[in-house]
C-alpha cells in the first residue's frame, strides 16, 4: 500500500514537471508494475443502461489484466467546467491511459490532453482528435435496424413508437435506420416519435411511452436510458425493446431484445497496444462486425421465420452485405434523398438531420 | 375511443401530479412553519429507495410505504438537528442534505437496481369504480393517490382550523413573538420538518412502488424542485398547491400527446409546463388576489430562544 502511494506521488510529481523526467517509453518502464488506467462517466454507474454498459467493458479490463492494470473510475462527472478538474486531477495521479466516456468530456478532454502529452487520452462519441487523444464509437444504428426488422413483423397496427431523448445525429440515425428496416415488412410502417427531452427521468419517459399507446402505436422501442418505457409496454401488453443492456429483468414478456453496447473488447485491446507501444491516435466507429455492438438474447415469444430474419439481417450487416442506409430512400416530404443502391457515406450519417418518410415527429 | 383516451390521459395526468403534490404539501407545512428545508429532493430519494428495498424485501407494500415516510423523516431528523438545536444555515444544509440523500440511496439501492417489483394494486370500488369514464378516473386509483388528497384536505384543516395549526402559522410569521407568547417554536418546528419529511418520502415511495415500479439511481430526477416551487406558486396554500400539482402534471403529459399533432419542434412542448406555471403566477400576483402571496414572514430565518 505504502509503496503505492509512493509511486503514485513519484508519478504525480513527475508529471506536474511536465517531462523532465523522462517518461519515454511509459509501457515498458510500468511493464514490471501495474498499468494506471481511468475512466470518467457522466452517469451512475447503476443507470442499467449506457454508463453500466461502460463499465461492464471497466470491469472486464480488471478481468483481463488481473494486477497488471490499476484502474481507477470516476461517476457522475457533470459534462462542463468540473469534468475537466476530474480529468486533469486523474493524470497528475499518474494515470497513462484515460477513457473520457460521454460526448460532452469533449473540450476538457482535449485541453488537457494538449497539458500532458506524454499520457493518452480516448474520448467516446466525439469528433476531435490530438496526437495523444483518439476517439471512439460504436454503429448503434447497425442494432437499430435489427430491431425495425423485428418490430416490422411482430406490430399489427404497423405503428411503432419511439421514445427519444435530442434530436442529435445518433438519435436521428437510429429512428431511421429502425423505420427502414421495418419498412422492408410492410411498406406503409410509420413510426411516432415522442422527445422525452431527457436521457435519464423514468417518470417522464414512462408518461411518453403510454402516450405513444394511445396514440395506437403496438411496439415501443426507445433511446433514453431507463427501463420505464419498457414497464409501461409489459403492463400495457405491448412488445417493447430495451435500451444499452439486456433489460429482460424488468418486463419478461414485452422485452424483445436490445442493442447492447459491448465496450469490452475495445478497451481490453487499447490497454494492449499502450502496454506495447503501438497505441496510436485513431478514429475507430465499429459495430456488429468488430463486436461493438450485439444484441439481447431473443425474447422466447418470438416466431422462429422473425427470429430467423433478425438473425440474417445482423449476419448480413456484419459481414457489409446489407447496408441499413441504402437507397432508394425518401425523406418526409417524398424526395429522394439517396437513389436505389446508394449507400449513405459515414460522413453523411454523422450529421444526419432529416427523417425519412414514415417517421411522424 | 375518445372515452379510452381521456381515461388513460387522466390516469397519466393523476400520477405525474402525485408525487409534486405529496412533496410540496410536505415542504408547505415545513415553510409554514419558518423553515426552509432544500432537501426534497434527497429526502424523496431516500423514500423512494427505502420504500422499494422494504417492499422487495417483505412482501408487504404498506410496510414499503411506512418504511418510506419513516427514511424521508429520518433525513429531515438530521436537517432539523443541524439546522434547529445547532442553528446551522437553512440553504445550505438543505442542499447538502440533497446531496446526501442522492449518494446515501444509490448506496443504499445498490443491489436492488433491475429488480421488478408489483405495482401497488388499483383499488376498485364496487359500483363506483364500474361508473363510465368518471368511474376509472376518479374511482380505480390506488391507494397513495387517495392518500395525497387527503393528505392536502388534512393539511388545509390542519393549518386553518386547529389550535395547533394556528401556533404553527405564528412560530412561522414571528417566532420572537411567539416565543414571548410561551409556544414551543423549537419542538413546532423540529415535527413539522419531520412531516416534510415523511411527505417527500411518501411523494418518493409513489415513484418507485406505482409510477415506475422500480428503483433507478436519481429517479426523481428533480422532482424535488419543482415541488419547492410548487409551494411558493401555490402561494403556501395547500389547496392551491394541489391546483399547481395538477396543472404542472396535466401541462406535463398533454405536452407528450401533442407532439406531432402540432408541427412546432419537441423543445417548444417541453417548455410548456414551465411557462404555463410561469403565467398562471404572473396572472395570480396582477390580479385581484394581488397582495396576497403570504410568504411566512419567518421564513428560513434562524431562530434561538432568548433565556
């Protein structure tokens, strides 16, 4: 413990020399030692949904590497002035990889990842990058058409509603990806979005998924964090999907499945490369094909041919047969956006802002 | 159809009301009687956690809600120690006590996230609840609903009709002078916190045992406030914070079932509850009522007896 401390007070000081002592090659000089790694929420870590699922992949780091790791996690960081005291406090503590996990870390993440160039720095869902900060996302929408292709053929009205927090390009993306695919059932599906205007207030995202009832939709899906909407569907004898993690637990008979955000592998294989030298400051979206994205297990209700066609479609996605975005796509005013066989470009989908026909928000 | 939809929009509309009621009706005794707790939010956690793990744990959803009310009045038991006997500042303690009551649950709750428990049992009135429309709405709540109106009717006796209700409004307008009359203003204000307390634990206890049957950590997600701001739109009233409530609640899900009838964008409708509440109160304090926001004189003033 002693000892620990002591390191962790050497670390700390030499970094606040800013490089005069050398630091070079930190992989090899800790190699002998434990890694000091952390990683920064925003949420709790009992949300059940998408800080839970970042720190299964934490846990799972633990696992991996045993005592060759140190890791250290911070929750509830406020996205704003005080995420950046947190994280310039966890690399004078001598961390040397730092996980900053929600888009809103963005700016602090990148300022002080330009103060202590010597520690790397990984930032999730965002856009800018450093020599020592790469980022990182996952392809939920590759999930989301999964569940269209379900929801395409277990709803009756043909209606499905969507409980949605902002209306940001992953949001945008993923009401879209989910219509299309279901459309590829019954061409007249629509899908009814209701903006709870929240990542995380179950009470309201409850209101909004029995308004979306109401309003005759059959089958929910969501993308705000609790499982309230879930609950909702279970007492009101709907299908339903949950959100980031398996949410089976709370609605056995509604929950179909869920996209489920599986951080583990990557964060297991960036600890790899600092551990060797080779980190480098990329720029990774994975998905279904890099194991960043699985799905729940199928719910026992569902018919073998949907289940089966669920199946196909994530196989197809995964091996780049199918592309969830492509045309002929309409937006909804009826005007082709992409003409039949054209592929939305990454680019395209990361400032998606349109909805395509059938979406009523 | 339209019968079914004023129904389940009523049923809605009746859940989102009940916990700001029971919280705010809590807080508007406390602040009648000239103490300013800021630790709703804490203490509704604390209720809703406890009320869960209790319920979970035995079976019995009465013992959850006792338990409930007991855990939001223990927390405001160490605000009114703090703030009472070692006249520690009122502002400060409460959001500490918010804080505190946001880490205590999750700590608390910890090991109960992801489990189901049943919803507390609508109650049917043979005949009454069977009524069209009215009969669902009015008749086929369960029992915490009925509890919070009565909640609101008793305080409304309570405060107006009783001696003790009487010296509570005194200690709140001037404590000096009602401590030259001989009223007991420490041990007024020491039961009253402790109502407030085991109100927001109740207000929580709705939302984990009926509104969402689960425990998620920061459930509330600042329901707290709002009740504190019900009170004061209520002008510490506890019929009109009943109104505030409803309306706050109503404006809330109305808002959900127009998106999409309306081609205005999603944030518009969000900002409704807010700016409605926002006008009634404008409209409230300009008109012939004028004058007669009765903020207690007292109000989060500390007070120590003079020997």
């Amino acid at each position: 413990m002693t000892f620990t401390v002591t390191r962790r007070t050497f670390l700390a000081s030499s970094a606040a020399a800013a490089g005069t002592l050398a630091l070079g090659r930190p992989g090899r000089a800790l190699a002998a030692d434990a890694l000091p790694i952390a990683f920064v929420y925003t949420g709790p870590i009992g949300d059940m949904g998408y800080t839970y699922a970042h720190d299964v992949g934490r846990k799972a780091v633990e696992a991996h590497y045993g005592d060759k790791v140190k890791v250290t996690f911070v929750e509830n960081v406020p996205e704003g002035p005080d995420c950046e005291r947190v994280i310039r406090q966890l690399a004078t503590s001598g961390n040397q990889l730092i996980f900053a996990t929600s888009f809103g870390f963005m700016e602090s993440t990148l300022k002080v990842a330009g103060q202590f160039p010597k520690i790397k720095f990984e930032h999730a869902t965002g856009f800018k990058r450093a020599p020592n900060l790469a980022i990182y996302n996952a392809r939920f929408y590759e999930g989301r058409a999964v569940l269209g292709d379900i929801a395409g053929q277990m709803s009756k009205a043909g209606v499905a509603g969507y409980v949605a927090s902002f209306p940001i390009p992953e949001v945008v993306m993923g009401i879209n990806a989910f219509t299309l695919a279901a459309q590829k059932h019954n061409p007249n599906f629509k899908t009814k979005v209701i903006w709870a205007n929240t990542w995380y207030d179950p009470g309201k995202e409850s209101d909004a998924a029995k308004a979306l009832i109401d309003k005759g939709c059959d089958i929910i899906a969501q993308h705000t964090d609790s499982a309230a909407p879930l609950q909702v569907a279970e007492s009101r004898g709907v299908y339903a999907f949950g959100q980031a993690t398996d949410m089976t637990s709370y609605a056995p008979k509604a929950h179909l499945t869920a996209v489920v955000d599986l951080w583990a592998n990557y964060y297991i294989d960036r600890v790899k490369k600092v551990m060797e030298g080779t980190w480098t400051n990329s720029d990774i979206w994975w998905g279904f094909k890099e194991g960043l994205v699985g799905l729940a297990p199928f719910n026992p209700a569902m018919p073998a041919p949907v289940k089966a066609s669920a199946e196909k479609l994530k196989a197809d996605i995964t091996s780049g047969a199918v592309h969830p975005f492509t045309g002929p796509i309409k937006n909804q005013k009826g005007e082709v956006v992409y003409a039949a066989g054209q592929k939305a470009s990454d680019e395209d989908m990361l400032k998606m802002n349109w909805y395509v026909a059938g979406v009523e928000s | 159809m339209i019968a079914l939809s004023i129904v389940n929009i009523s049923a809605a509309v009746i859940s989102a009301s009940t916990p700001l009621l029971f919280a705010a009706t809590g807080e508007l005794v406390v602040e009648r009687a000239g103490v300013l707790n800021l630790g709703v939010e804490g203490m509704m956690l604390m209720g809703a956690v406890t009320g869960f793990a209790v319920t979970v744990s035995t079976g019995s959803p009465i013992l959850g809600i006792l338990a409930a009310a007991t855990a939001g009045a223990a927390l405001a038991l160490a605000f009114a120690l703090l703030t009472l006997t070692l006249m520690a500042n009122q502002v400060a303690t409460g959001l500490a006590l918010t804080i505190f009551g946001i880490g205590l649950s999750a700590l608390l709750g910890s090991g109960f996230v992801g489990q189901p428990v049943p919803a507390l049992p609508k109650l049917h009135l043979s005949g009454l609840s069977d009524l069209p429309v009215l009969g669902p709405i009015l008749f086929g709540q369960d029992a915490l609903v009925y509890l919070s109106v009565c909640l609101t009717a008793a305080t409304a006796w309570f405060l107006k009709r009783t001696h003790a209700g009487m010296t509570l409004r005194a200690i709140g307008e001037s404590a000096e002078s009602a401590h030259s009359l001989g009223l007991p203003v420490i041990r007024t204000r020491y039961l009253a916190t402790l109502f407030g307390g085991a109100a927001a634990g109740l207000g929580g206890a709705f939302l984990s045992l009926s509104y969402t049957p689960m425990w998620m950590e920061g459930m509330t997600s600042g329901r707290g406030w709002i009740a504190l701001a019900l009170v004061v739109f209520g002008s510490w009233r506890p019929w009109r914070v009943l109104a505030g409530a409803y309306l706050f609640g109503g404006v809330t899900i109305l808002q959900l079932h127009a998106q999409g009838a309306f081609h205005l964008p999603a944030q518009v409708f969000s900002m409704l509850p807010y700016l409605a509440t926002i006008a009634v109160l404008t409209i409230i304090s300009a008109g012939p009522w004028r004058g007669r926001f009765n903020a207690p004189a007292d109000l989060g003033k500390p007070f120590r007896p003079s020997v």
